[in-house]
C-alpha cells in the first residue's frame, strides 16, 4: 500500500488522519471528539473519508 497522502497524528488522542482537514474535523472547540462522530471512517488505522477514496473531493 503506497499512500502519499500528507498524513497527520493528532498528539493528543494518537489518532491518524489522512488529511489536516479531517485532523481539524475531530478538533472542536480545543478537544478531541470521535472522529467517527463526524462521519470519518477508519482504514488501516487511518481516519479519512469516503469523499478521498472516491475522489470526489471538491
Ligand atoms: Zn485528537
């Protein structure tokens, strides 16, 4: 698997996105939430979101 997406390790949680916008997305008001609570999926131990996978992203 070669993944060359900037990927980004919250140091608070230990949670890896694929994305700095999906790290923002589990980021509210200063805390960690869960990120499946924002709709985000987790692949390999990876948050990201079906709109990357598909390459829908706007
Ligand atoms: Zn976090």
């Amino acid at each position: 698997m070669t993944a060359t997406l900037t990927a980004a390790t919250c140091p608070t949680c230990r949670a890896r996105f694929a994305d700095v916008d999906l790290f923002d997305a589990h980021r509210q008001r200063g805390a960690c939430h869960d990120p499946a609570a924002a709709g985000l999926i987790r692949i390999d131990g990876i948050w990201t979101e079906w709109l990357l996978l598909i390459g829908a992203d706007a």
